[in-house]
C-alpha cells in the first residue's frame, strides 16, 4: 500500500502554466545519461544556452504519449517553444531573480522519491540512469530552478492581461460559426461518501497486535525489519524491512508525521492511526527538512456486516435527500468522508486531455470514469443514486451520485460556454502578450540555429 505513499498521501499540487512548463519538465536522469549527450547535436542556442535535438525529441514524445500527432511542422513550433523557454531564463537571469530554495529543494526531494520509488530503489535508480545519486540530484535540482524561474517570468509577463466580458462578447461574435467548436453532453456531477466503521474491538486488538511486536523489538527477540517483512500490510515497503525511504517534510499524511518527528532516531512509536490503517512507526534518521522512516502497517479491513452497516446509513441519508429535508450539498458536509471533495460539495472533475481541469462545473461524460457514467446514465437531474459500493485494494466505501444538471451536446454559444470561452480568450491574450513582448525583447538575446532549423527563427517573428 505504502507503495502509493508518496502520491497517494501527497499534499503538493499538481501543476503550473500549460506550454512552457510542460516543455522545461522534458528532462529526465533516467534519460539524460552523460554518455547520450556526446553524441547528442547542438540545434539552436540562446545566449550561449544549449537546445540539444534530445531536447527536442524529447518534448516530441511527450506529446505523442498524449495521443497527438506530430508531424514537422508540429516539432518546429515545439522548438520554438523551447528557445522561447530559454529566452524566459536569460530574462530572468536579468532580472536577477531568485528561486526559492525551499520550495526548490522540497520539489526535488518530492521528484526523486517518486523516481526512486519507480526504479524500486536507489542503487536501480543509479544503474537505469547510469549516473551517480550526486548527478541525479543536482539535474533535479536544475530542472526544478528552471521551471520556477521560466514560470515567474511568464506570470510578470501577462499579469496585467485580463479579459472583458465585453471582449469575450465580441470574440465570440468574431468567430464564423463554422469554426465554432461542437462541445459534447456534459454534467455537473457530485458524490457523497461514506467508509465502514471497524469495530472498536477489533481495532484494539490490531492496536495490541502491533504493541506485541514493539514489545519483542524492545526486548530483542525480533528486529523491526523481519517483523515488518513477516506482518506489513504494505507490500512495498516490507519488501524492504518496513523502509520507506528518504522523504521531505510535508509529503507524507499528517498523523504518520507528527508521530515520526516526534520520536528520536532509532525511538519506536506506539500504534499510530492514519486512513489507511494503524502503524508502528521507526525514525531512522532526519535531516533539516527530510526524514527517513520504517513501519509495520496493518490495515483495519471492514467486514461484511462492517460494510452493510455503511450502506445501511447511507440509504438512511439518502432518504432525507429524497424527502427534501436535507439538500445534497448540506448531506455533503455533513456526512462526506472523502476529503479530495468535500471541500467542492462533492464535485467529481476529471482531467481532460492536454489541459488539466478546465474552469467551470461541467465535465464533458465521455471523460467520466465509467462507474460514474453508468450510473448518472440512468439519472434525471435532480435524482441521487442507490448507495453505489467501490472497493479498491486499499478503500471500501460505499457512495451517492447527484445529477444536477446535464448539458446536451451544442454548438458553442455565450449562455452555456462563458466560462470556457473567457478561459480560452485570457489564453490567447496571454500568447499575444508575449508574442509582441518577444519583438522589442529579442534583440537582448544572441540566438542562433542549426540550417536545418533555420525556419524556426520566422517563427518567432
């Protein structure tokens, strides 16, 4: 389980500006080993800045891992947006700015967790990248800075853009209505939660369990590691005695934190509680702002009559929905278990593909998980599901569906689409604003390209 545990428990967001941060996060250790670059080619340079055709190619497939055709003249303009990448770091190299090196140093930290975590350990890291833990470490380190630094020269660029609803008026008056986009049946959708109650007895005896087993490491008759390997409900990390690595301050859940860092190394805890079950928590060791911990985990798994005594509750809360003594939204925070959509009234949203979230409540239904689309299928607006039960490896949970509203499938119009078509519009401003930034600006910079790349230099005008 705890193999989840730095995406799964992770409090960092996902995320920053679309093009530009998309192309500075291209570089990977495991892809960029010294021994590639020799034979890489110089394509273009900025300011004495290297654009290699790894680089390149690189963005190439990333593109195409999102499912998009690339074809020539798809590869310049990604060149383009390369070199415009490095323009933004001389800018900020001239405007002197610093990145913040907590925030830096803790993104890194994050990154190389997850690939250590990827590779199965450090030492697979090291062999699959062909680079020291050092070199790792400071390309990440590199990486990191530059995203930041590029991100804040975008956002000093067009912090001043803002759109009208004038203007998206007359934007979308502008467009010939045969270029208008036709938007698909979407829905605003919203889910209440609910997980099963373990019995307090048996949550006892799992708590006393684990206090055994702190008992015989005390005593020396076992080692935390083999207790782990034998006992552990997280597979991952018993593999490796209960070890989950290196991690930053503030990626791992709350409770299992503050219980680490309260200890002093090599201090056992007692049985500690998180989501995903009880825990008996080892320090390692710990850094200024990182840790490393071991743990035995046994997860609380309902039983059956656990798990009926849920639905039964949620039928229960549905019925005051139904009576209309109790709106969804209130059932919501009255009762939702799941923290990811609480806070939105229990909106579901889904990514959609090349964009992240789009703003607004609506998701389009052929981006719905299809559990949830087989369910609102059968909906009315305004209808809340039967309790739907979702079983996953590490969660029971039993769950309401509310359709409260359906857009049918329409072609692009002010009334149902002011929300996209603004977000579109700012976009646009946004690369507009840049464009003729980029024409006073480039005569700061030295940029030069390979002959065969020569028509990436029109591009940028």
């Amino acid at each position: 389980m705890l193999k989840k545990i730095i995406p799964v428990l992770s409090k960092c967001s996902k995320s920053l500006m679309a093009v530009f941060c998309l192309l500075v996060c291209i570089w990977s250790p495991a892809t960029k080993a010294a021994d590639t670059l020799l034979l890489d080619k110089v394509i273009a340079t900025v300011n004495q800045e290297l654009i290699l055709h790894s680089d390149l190619e690189a963005a190439c497939k990333q593109l195409e891992s999102q499912g998009k055709v690339v074809d020539a003249s798809v590869k310049l303009g990604l060149l383009r947006e390369l070199v415009l990448n490095k323009i933004f770091l001389s800018k900020a190299a001239l405007y002197d700015v610093k990145a913040p090196k907590a925030h830096i140093q803790t993104k890194c930290d994050v990154e190389l967790a997850s690939l250590i975590q990827e590779a199965g350990s450090e030492a697979k890291l090291v062999q699959a990248s062909h680079q020291s833990i050092k070199a790792i470490k400071k390309g990440l380190k590199e990486r990191c800075k530059a995203e930041w630094l590029a991100s804040w020269v975008y956002q000093h660029l067009t912090q001043q853009v803002v759109v009208t609803p004038a203007e998206v008026e007359a934007y979308f008056n502008a467009l010939p209505s045969h270029s208008r986009p036709y938007y698909p049946s979407s829905v605003e959708v919203r889910q209440l939660v609910v997980y099963p109650k373990v019995d307090a007895a048996r949550r006892e005896a799992v708590k006393n369990k684990l206090l055994d087993f702190k008992q015989l490491i005390l005593t020396g008759k076992a080692t935390f590691s083999d207790l782990a390997k034998a006992h552990s409900d997280d597979p991952y990390s018993a593999a490796k005695g209960g070890e989950i690595g290196w991690v930053p301050l503030g990626v791992l859940a709350p409770a299992y934190e503050v219980a680490a860092l309260s200890l002093k190394c090599g201090e056992i805890s007692d049985p500690i509680a998180s989501e995903f079950g009880l825990h008996l928590i080892e320090l390692i060791a710990r850094k200024k702002d990182q840790y490393n911990t071991r743990h035995i985990l046994q997860m609380l798994k309902p039983t059956e009559e656990e798990i009926k005594l849920a639905e039964v509750e949620l039928h229960k809360i549905r019925s005051k929905i139904i009576a209309g003594t109790l709106t969804f939204e209130a059932a919501v925070a009255q009762y939702s278990e799941d923290k990811e959509t609480v806070a939105q009234g229990g909106l579901i949203t889904t990514t959609h593909q090349g964009s992240g979230l789009l703003p607004g409540l609506l998701t389009p239904v052929e981006s719905l998980y299809h559990a949830v689309y087989f369910v609102i299928d059968g909906l009315e607006v305004g209808g809340v599901s039967k309790p739907q039960y979702i079983k996953n490896p590490d969660k029971y949970a039993w769950r309401l569906l509310y359709l409260k509203q359906r857009v049918a499938p329409h072609p692009m119009n002010l009334q149902q689409d002011y929300e996209k078509i603004h977000h579109d519009l700012l976009q646009q401003k946004k690369k507009e604003s840049v464009y003729k930034w980029l024409q006073t600006a480039k005569s700061e910079f030295v940029i030069s390209f390979a002959p065969e790349y020569q028509e990436v230099e029109q591009l940028l005008g």
